[in-house]
C-alpha cells in the first residue's frame, strides 16, 4: 500500500491502513495535521487570556515575608533582656538590703560550685578549647533560633 492509498482510510479509522503508518513517517506526520480528532482539541482549546494588571503585584507581595527580619527576633531577644534585668535587680536588691542572704545563698551552693572547679582549672589554662566551647555555644544558640522561627511558619509547597 503506497502513502496515497493509505491517507484515506487513515482519515476514516480504518486498521488496513495501521501496517502503513507503522513503516511511514511521512504519513504519521501527515496524519497529525489532518487528523479529525486533533483538529476538535485544537478548536475547543480555550484562547489564550492576558493576565489580571494586579496579578504580579500580589504575588510579589505574598512572596516577601509580612514582616521584617528584626520583629522575628525580637520576642526572644525581649525576653532574654528582660530575665536577665530582672536577674540583675534582684542581685541588686539582695545586696542593698540584706548581704547575709546572699552570703547564705552562696554558702548553699557551694558543694555545687566545687564540682565545677576542675573543669574551670582545665579551660581557664587552655584559651582555644575555651574559644570552640563558646563558639559550640553560639552555633547550638543560632540553630536553636532558627528552629524557634521555623515553628510558626505554614507549610512551602503544599496546594492552599
């Protein structure tokens, strides 16, 4: 069967012309230009829209964070400042007052204390363990942060 036989039953459906088109692709190319059914999807396909004028304001707009970097830290940080004041006033107010309170606090903790002087000894005489101690510290601080700012963000990449 040549390609001007088979154009025609292909056109009507008909399976004699299916061993052509396997063969030919010049008749496979042809079929998807003059193909019927091809032809309906392309006329029911719905014309092409322009986009609404605020559409990329509004996304631009979701997309940045609502509120400034700094107002994130700032609960934390607030509170920080103020434990750490009102640690500080009450120190205050214990030695204005009353010394032998203090005094007396002290001599409480001192078994605890004791337990802490070797280790004091040992990263008090050597200053770079002292250094990647602190930097550990500061590392666990800022990771610690970023998980604290992360639990209450939704979800990215889920359907809304």
């Amino acid at each position: 069967m040549n390609c001007a036989q088979a154009r025609p039953l292909l056109l009507a459906g008909d399976p004699a012309a299916d061993g052509h088109l396997e063969e030919c692709a010049a008749c496979g190319a042809w079929l998807e230009q003059h193909d019927p059914v091809i032809a309906r999807f392309r006329a029911a396909r719905p014309e092409a829209l322009p986009a609404p004028a605020g559409l990329r304001r509004r996304v631009l707009g979701r997309w940045t964070p609502a509120r400034p970097a700094w107002r994130r830290w700032a609960m934390p940080f607030g509170l920080a400042a103020a434990t750490a004041a009102l640690v500080l006033a009450a120190g205050i107010g214990l030695m204005t007052r009353d010394a032998g309170l203090l005094v007396t606090a002290a001599g409480y903790a001192q078994p605890v204390l004791v337990v802490f002087a070797g280790p004091r000894d040992l990263l008090l005489g050597n200053l770079a363990g002292l250094a990647g101690l602190a930097g550990m510290a500061m590392l666990s601080l800022a990771i610690g942060g970023l998980l604290y700012r992360e639990l209450g963000r939704a979800p990215q990449g889920l359907a809304q």
